[in-house]
C-alpha cells in the first residue's frame, strides 16, 4: 500500500512480524530526483517512490531498528535519502 498525502508518501514495511507504518518526506523524494515542487503532484510523488522504493524502504527499516516501534510511523527524510 502506498498512498501520497499532504507532504508525505505513507507506506508500510514488515518488521519484527508486524506491519509498521512508515513515511518518506515529499521534500526527500523530489530532491532525489532534483525537481521542483511546482511540478509535483501526488501520482509523481508515487511514481518517484516506486523507482526507489528497496532504497526506502531499507532506510526505513533501519530506522527501525536504531528507534524502534514509533507510534507516529517512521519518516524518511531529506537527510536519510540524500546524504
């Protein structure tokens, strides 16, 4: 499942036998792509994510499991995906 809303991309990943939520930052994903947000709509957003989605969702996870379960879902941000 992968949906865009408001500044985000919620997705989810399996960790630990449960389904986490997690997030990528809408900033983070257009930045990988080096694009405006003017040109950005959410089936973009999607489609971006899909092109890297095993390099999200691996950060995610990795979050993960630096913090642990997050109540309020994992975000990938700008820093994590563009180092």
């Amino acid at each position: 499942m992968v949906v865009a809303g408001g500044d985000y991309v919620h997705f989810v990943v399996e960790y630990g036998g449960k389904i986490e939520k997690c997030r990528v930052t809408e900033t983070a994903l257009l930045n990988r792509e080096r694009l405006s947000k003017k040109y950005a709509g959410h089936a973009q957003l999607i489609a971006i994510f899909v092109r890297h989605r095993a390099e999200i969702e691996c950060l995610a996870l990795a979050k993960l499991q630096r913090e642990g379960h997050s109540d309020r879902s994992v975000v990938v941000t700008t820093e994590d995906l563009n180092p």
